[in-house]
C-alpha cells in the first residue's frame, strides 16, 4: 500500500484525511502491524484512485497477520 500512496504522491496525513482514517492506521497496515477492515480497504482504494482488489491484493501481500481481513 505504501508503493501505492507514494505513486500518488501523498503523505501519511494526506491518505489518512483522504480516506478518514487515523494516520497511525495507515502506518500500522504498511508496517503489516494490523489488516484493516473492509470499510478501511474500500475508503484506502478510494482515496488512492486504485482498484479495490489491487489494494486488498496488497494489503495481503504485506500482512504479518492471519487472517488477512477482518
């Protein structure tokens, strides 16, 4: 997700108003700390302009947890 918000050229704090989530989430789910929720997912791909499976796709690919998803 990281590659993602960076290809946009957004930072931490413009993803998290964008998509209104708190920053330290979106910290968390680069680091692989924690897999967000679907809404999270929807309102990332979203604020991002990506297809919403290529952001879950990568979500997945950078989760250090199991489940994936909530």
């Amino acid at each position: 997700m990281r590659q993602a918000r960076e290809n946009r050229d957004f930072t931490v704090d413009h993803l998290a108003h964008e998509a209104n989530v708190d920053r330290r989430t979106i910290q968390r789910i680069e680091s692989g700390e924690t897999s967000p929720k679907h809404e999270t997912v929807f309102n990332l791909a979203y604020a991002l302009q990506i297809d919403i499976n290529e952001i879950h796709h990568q979500i997945i690919k950078d989760s250090k947890h199991s489940p994936p998803l909530e």
